[in-house]
C-alpha cells in the first residue's frame, strides 16, 4: 500500500482493467488515484474497456493523401526451353516468369518490368 500512497502524492492516476476476478489491491489502487476499476467479461467487453484508454490518433488523411501502387501477379512460364529475359537480354534455360500486363519473361522476382515498370 506504500505504492499506492506514492502514487497518490505524485498525482498519478491509475486504471486498471482486470482479466479474471476482481482484485482488492487493483480496485483500491484505481479508487484512491481517481482512477476506474473494471474487470473484462469477455473479449468483446476487454476490446471496449480498453478503447476507453487508448483512443487512436486522429486521421492524417488530409495531410498524407494515400496513393494505390499497380503490382502484378507473374504466372511462371512452363516452357523449358530458352527464352529471351527482357531484364538481362539474353537468353535463360528454364521457366520464366510472365508480366500480366506486357508479356515481357524475368528471370527473378521481385523486380520491375523492364517493358512496362509493373511492380512484380
């Protein structure tokens, strides 16, 4: 109780959301710091109690406008035969990776089209 009566000199105010049974020392600690006691019936109830403590910050929207990023999916070539890589210019054995908007085949991922700059 040395520590509650600290916290109440120092003016700090304490909350408490409790997960199992109420606790003696917790609701005392919350009464005499001005805080609140309370005590989490299920987990929806604990997501409410704690958004009560933790508001999230307000939105920057305005301020960072968001921006879309175009990325394509590669299909993998079946082919095993050489192909032309459009990112070394040269001919790879194997199976290469397809760009769904220009055809172009890379060998490796993740990069950018070389034909047309598709995030792939």
């Amino acid at each position: 109780f040395k520590a509650i009566a600290r916290c109440v000199r120092a003016k700090v105010r304490c909350s408490v959301v409790g997960l199992a049974a109420e606790v003696y020392v917790c609701k005392r600690l919350a009464q005499e710091t001005g805080g609140s006691y309370s005590v989490a019936l299920n987990e929806g109830h604990l997501r409410e109690l704690l958004m009560t403590f933790a508001s999230p910050p307000p939105s920057l929207a305005a301020q960072t406008p968001s921006s879309l990023v175009s990325m394509g999916f590669p299909s993998r070539s079946g082919t095993l035969a050489p192909s032309l890589c459009a990112c070394h210019h040269e001919l790879r054995p194997g199976p290469l990776y397809v760009c769904p908007r220009c055809k172009a085949r890379v060998c490796d991922l993740p990069l950018a089209c070389p034909a047309c700059s598709l995030t792939l």
